[in-house]
C-alpha cells in the first residue's frame, strides 16, 4: 500500500487572500529579513484574517541550523499560536516546520522527525507554507532540512506529518524576484523533476507530476529570465511545486545527496549546487533510467533537445547561465579537491543514494564529484 500525499494548494493571481478566509486568532509568522525587506510581510500582513494577534519571527538564517529552531522554540511557546505561516524560501518554510514540531511535541527532540515516529501532530494548531521562490518545493513537501556547522552537513528530517495543511502559491510573491534567484530555485525543481521521475521509488503520481513540472519550467523560464513575462513566471511557479511534490512523494537522487554534501561544505546556492552535479548523475544512470531519462528529454523544448537527457540538460543549462563547471560557481578546484573524502563521506549518508536509479559505491561517487571540471 502507497500513499500519494500534498497540501491542499491555493494557487494563481490573489491566491494570499484565502488567508483572511480563515478564523485563527493568533498567527506566527516565520521568515526571514530578506522577505521584510522586499515588502512581501507587508503584503502577508494584508491579508490576514481581521482582528487576528500575530507574532513575527523574522531572523531566520539563509541556512537554519538546529540550534536556530530550537532558540526561537520559546518564543513560539509563550504566543501560543493556533496558525503557523512560513513565509519565503526553503529556509524559512524549513524552519516553520520544524518549529510546528517543537511546538506541537516539546517533549520530542528535533531528529525524532522520521518517518518511523508517530508525532501526533495539529492538537495546537495548523501550518501554512507560502513560498517566495519558485523552485525549493518545500511548501509541498514532507522534508525539512536544518544545517550542522559544527560537523559540516545538512541533516534531511522527515515526516509526512509535517506536510502544510495549505501551501500558497501568489505569483505577485515572486514578481521581483532577482534573476540568480529566480535561475538558481528553476533548477533546483528541474533536479527535483528528474530525480522524482527517475527514482527507484517513483510511481504514477511522482511520474506525471515530474512531467508536468519540467514541462512548465523549462517552457516557460527562458521567458522568465529575458523579461520577467508575469504569465510564464506564474507557470514556473507552478511547475516548480509539482516538481516538489514529485520528489516527496518518490525521493531525491545523487544529485541531490552531492549538492547537498558541497553546500555543507561551500556556501553556494542549492540550485547551483545541485545543478552542478545533475548532468554528470544523469550521464552515469543513462543504462538504468532509459525509458524515464527519454520521456524527460521530450519534456524539453524542441531547440534544446540533445541525443540524451544529460546533453539536453546541458544544453538548457548554457542557455540561463547555470554553472556546469567549478570555475563558474566561485569555488578553488584546489580547495574543493582537499574536501572530496568529506564530501565522499556525506553523500554517502544521503537518502538519495538509497532511491538513485543505480547504486553507487565510494569510488563511483568519488570519480563523479573529481568529473566536474
């Protein structure tokens, strides 16, 4: 028995004022300065349900550790909310969900969120996930991902429990959206479409969702990036929400279980670093993904379509300017060939190695991360 799990989706132009539908009292906001900064809060804030008391976290780090959550946990405690709202990029809806936990169980420490814990969650109050970036997926997801700098690595907890009861998806959040951001999110939810497509435990769901998403991605982003077209960035959007839930429902791959284990390691953007690395995965499961691998390519536009999913990738990449070499993403090749052992070690204790396509042992993932020119 399988389950396909998601959100409900409140979706497209005035998508926020759903919000002032709905008859909660006391709201936590979680977010970061950024979003502040940008006015988004302002227009959260707008739309809120009349008369409701809101609390608003609005510091969290680009990259949350556990102690970031834990820190804030008492704040959270002492409001006593009976809505959460995590507000901006992954970081921040990571965070919201990980505070939804800690408020929900104190008793529970923050690695009890697995799947094979029963966390008895929504006795307090519900979560809502609004994303600001169109490619983390994580407001559609059933992951949060909090960094350890003590011991250089990002630890993936889990839990279907810890799903949005609504994520929203306003395309006016993500408007102004700069063009390395709006670049770097697309291909992290391109990553997330080809690894949900592709993974070992993909189904009809994660399948059709995968197809979509990288259909409206790369259709649409090219646009996206020449002159902002608010239509085709509100497709991308989109897409980039069912890419997430592609890959929650099916898992990530080796792309992702090296991207993650070089952003503990350089501090890049996660959709470059995870793009970095996906032509060269793609190229090493051609043998056991074919059949998934040409539906993916199909799923490209006609003029970027290469004799193989790893070619067309590449190809898509030059086009919006992703890296698909070292020098392009700021990273020392010397300083990055002294930390391949840890980055080795990391990857290999990713979940993506478990639903890769085809397995990889040391060596294997230690030739892939030396491929990058």
């Amino acid at each position: 028995m399988w389950y396909f799990r998601s959100p409900s989706i409140v979706y497209g132009e005035d998508a926020l004022s759903f919000l002032s539908e709905l008859h909660y009292e006391r709201i936590l906001i979680v977010t970061d300065r950024n979003i502040v900064k940008a006015g988004l809060l302002s227009i959260l804030h707008s739309n809120l349900p009349s008369g409701s008391k809101n609390l608003v976290i609005d510091n969290i780090p680009e990259e949350p550790t556990v102690s970031d959550v834990t820190d804030r946990s008492k704040q959270v405690m002492e409001f006593s909310p009976d809505l959460i709202i995590g507000m901006g990029g992954g970081s921040s809806m990571d965070a919201a969900k990980a505070l939804f936990v800690m408020y929900e169980r104190p008793d529970l420490d923050l690695f009890d969120i697995t799947p094979l814990v029963h966390l008895g969650l929504r006795k307090k109050s519900r979560l809502i996930l609004v994303p600001t970036t169109s490619g983390t997926g994580s407001e559609c997801t059933w992951a949060a991902v909090l960094s350890d700098r003590d011991h250089g690595r990002k630890n993936e907890l889990a839990s279907p429990e810890i799903i949005a009861d609504y994520a929203i998806l306003d395309p006016v959040l993500v408007q102004k959206l700069p063009q390395s951001i709006t670049r770097n999110t697309a291909v992290d939810a391109i990553t997330h479409a080809v690894e949900g497509h592709s993974s070992q435990w993909k189904n009809p769901y994660s399948e059709a969702m995968a197809e979509k998403a990288l259909r409206l991605i790369t259709h649409n982003l090219p646009a996206v990036l020449r002159d902002g077209n608010m239509k085709s960035r509100e497709m991308v959007h989109i897409g980039a929400s069912m890419a997430g839930l592609s890959f929650s429902n099916s898992q990530i791959g080796l792309a992702h279980a090296m991207g993650h284990s070089l952003g503990a390691h350089f501090r890049i953007a996660h959709g470059m670093s995870v793009g970095l690395y996906l032509p060269y995965v793609v190229d090493f499961n051609q043998d056991y993904s074919v059949e998934s691998y040409e539906i993916l390519r199909q799923c490209f536009p006609e003029k970027y379509r290469g004799e193989s999913l790893g070619e067309t990738i590449r190809k898509f990449f030059r086009e919006i300017g992703q890296p698909l070499d070292l020098k392009a993403t700021g990273i020392d090749r010397d300083e990055y060939d002294l930390n391949l052992s840890g980055m080795v070690g990391l990857a290999e204790e990713s979940t993506g190695i478990i639903t890769n396509p085809r397995e990889a042992d040391s060596q294997e993932i230690l030739e892939l991360f030396e491929a990058v020119e």
